[in-house]
C-alpha cells in the first residue's frame, strides 16, 4: 500500500490516464483488503476483553460473535489463496455435455442449477450468454458469465469431466446409467488486456435465426450470431438475447476469454494455470463422480475430498470441494 501511494503522488503517473486509474483502482482494492483484516483484527480483541470479565450473561453473545469471527476468518483465510493474476475477476462457466444421449443432456441441465445456486448462495451475479436445449431433456451446452470479486479463482477448481451414476428416468427398465458433461472455466477477458488484441478482419460473422424449444421461443428474426476467429479456428455462437447487437456483444466477450486461454497456454507450454489440459467427458477422465445410486456420494478424485449427501451438494454446497482442491492445489 505504501509502494502503491508513493506512485500515485508522483505527478508524472498522470500523463498515463489508463496508468493512473489502474494504479488507483489497484490502491482501493487494498484498502478495502485491509480495512477487512483490521475490522476482524478489533473485533477479535474486543471480544477477548470482553470474555476476560467472565460474566456468565455475556456468555451467549460471546459465543455467537466468536462463531462469526470463525466464519469470516475462514473465508479471509481462503482468499490467501486466490493470487492468481486473475482470480479476483470474473469467470466465464461452460457446460458441454459428454457421454450418455438424454441422461448426458439432463445431467448438464442438472450441473446449470448446482452452479447458479452456489453462485446465489455467494453472492454472485449470473447471466445466460448463450445456451442450447436437449432435444428431450436438459441442455446441450451452455455458456454463462459469473461476475463478484474471486468468482474466477473459486470457480477454476470446478474445470474438468463431472461423472453422474443413478437409476436413469429415461430408460423404461430404470436401469442404471453414467453420464459425463465437460465443465470448462475461464477468466472474463478485459477489452484491455494487452494479450488479447483481435483484428476485425479477422473474424468472420454469420447472422442466423436462434433455435428454440418451439412455439414463442423461436425467434422469428435472425438475431443469433456466430463468430469465426479465423486464424485460430475459434467459433462462438450466441443466441440467449433477442437482440442481435446484443449477442453479437456478448459473443465477443467469450471470444476474448477464449482467446486470452490460448495466449496463456502459447506462453507456457507445460502448464495452463487457466484451463488445464483439455479431456473428453468419457470414462476415466472425471474429476468428480456424483453417485445417487446404489448409494449416496460425491468425491472428488483429485483432492479425495467426499461428501454423503448428494443432494445438498446438487443443490449448490460446493464450497468444501473447492476450499480442499484450493488447499490442495497450493
């Protein structure tokens, strides 16, 4: 912080607007981090003396704030852990199904739910940038950006395969299938980001009518958008908004994430701290295996981390298997 000061008060940083608001912006974020640890730091030593009075009628106050201080500090705890150079911003999440027909296409739609309940339960603002339904059930795939401080840092522990066991209700013997579904993360690319520079003439745009479910939701006009980055053979669709500059905004978001993936993974060969190596959703390639039938169990096979009530984690609790691939990954 006091590094950070000292620049801003040379007058020179201000013949660089973008500089000096970054430089500005950089300073804000530490002292919102600090004011955090040092609000935590004193209620920590108020709460101390106040236990050393032993008085019996402070006892249910003391222990309900020191259950707070013990939640928070946890949380701060974590946040030590998200350095990367692009933890703290904003995430685009996809869903690609994998394996298994109809059981794959519901179990994606299943994995859409589990992610937009975490990201309520955080805090975490979500929007639908472009989606495609199953032809009987579920998804196909879809693409949404999740924006709050940290969503990409806490979300990158959610890349790869996620396996599904139960009894499937698309089999009229109620036999018991697996499904697979590719769950790829990336870090919401600023317009500013020096590794990702596109060329107009580099992208190729088609201008199609969105496919729907039927009825009022097929659009009439043509407003879906489909681009081509064409020296990098990267296509992405958008067709959620029914406003063509609307999709076509939003397609070049992702085409920019898309992009700033593959300059990371161009700048180091060996590693991709931003999306791994890519696996198809098939056998032997989870990360995760979510089991509803014969019993009840979700692990993580990376972190051996395992919870009994499938359900609940369904529903959004993924917090324990992202703190311990966080640990684990550090």
């Amino acid at each position: 912080m006091e590094k950070l000061q000292k620049q801003s008060e040379d007058s020179k940083i201000w013949d660089d607007p973008k500089q000096a608001q970054q430089l500005m912006k950089d300073i804000s974020e530490l002292k919102d981090e600090l004011n955090l640890w040092n609000s935590l730091e004193k209620r920590i030593s108020d709460t101390l003396e106040l236990s050393q009075m032993e008085d019996p009628s402070l006892n249910d106050e003391l222990i309900l704030e020191t259950e707070k201080i013990n939640r928070e500090l946890n949380q701060l705890s974590l946040s030590t852990l998200l350095g990367g150079k692009y933890d703290k911003g904003n995430a685009l999440l996809t869903i690609n199904t994998g394996e298994g027909g109809t059981d794959a296409q519901d179990w994606a739609g299943m994995l859409e739910r589990m992610y937009l309940r975490w990201c309520e339960n955080k805090g975490f603002k979500t929007e639908i940038l472009d989606q495609t339904e199953g032809e009987e059930a579920g998804i196909k795939t879809v693409t949404m950006l999740v924006s709050g401080t940290y969503a990409y840092g806490y979300l990158r522990a959610e890349k790869g395969v996620h396996r599904l066991v139960r009894l499937s209700p698309y089999d009229s013997a109620h036999r018991r299938h697996t499904s697979f579904a590719q769950v790829e993360i990336l870090p919401e690319a600023a317009q500013e980001d020096p590794l990702v520079v596109i060329n107009p003439d580099d992208v190729k745009i088609d201008i199609y009518k969105s496919s729907g479910a039927g009825g009022q939701n097929v659009q009439k006009n043509a407003t879906a958008i489909r681009l081509t980055h064409l020296p990098t053979g990267i296509v992405v669709t958008c067709q959620n908004e029914r406003s063509q500059m609307q999709n076509r905004e939003n397609a070049m978001r992702v085409l920019r994430s898309r992009l700033l993936d593959l300059a990371q993974v161009a700048a180091d060969k060996n590693l991709s701290d931003l999306r791994g190596v890519y696996q198809k959703a098939e056998w032997g390639s989870q990360i995760r295996s979510y089991v509803l039938h014969p019993y009840q169990m979700v692990k993580d096979h990376r972190t051996d981390f395992e919870v009994g009530n499938s359900q609940s984690v369904l529903d959004g609790d993924l917090d324990g298997f992202i703190e311990a691939w966080l640990k684990f990954n550090k």
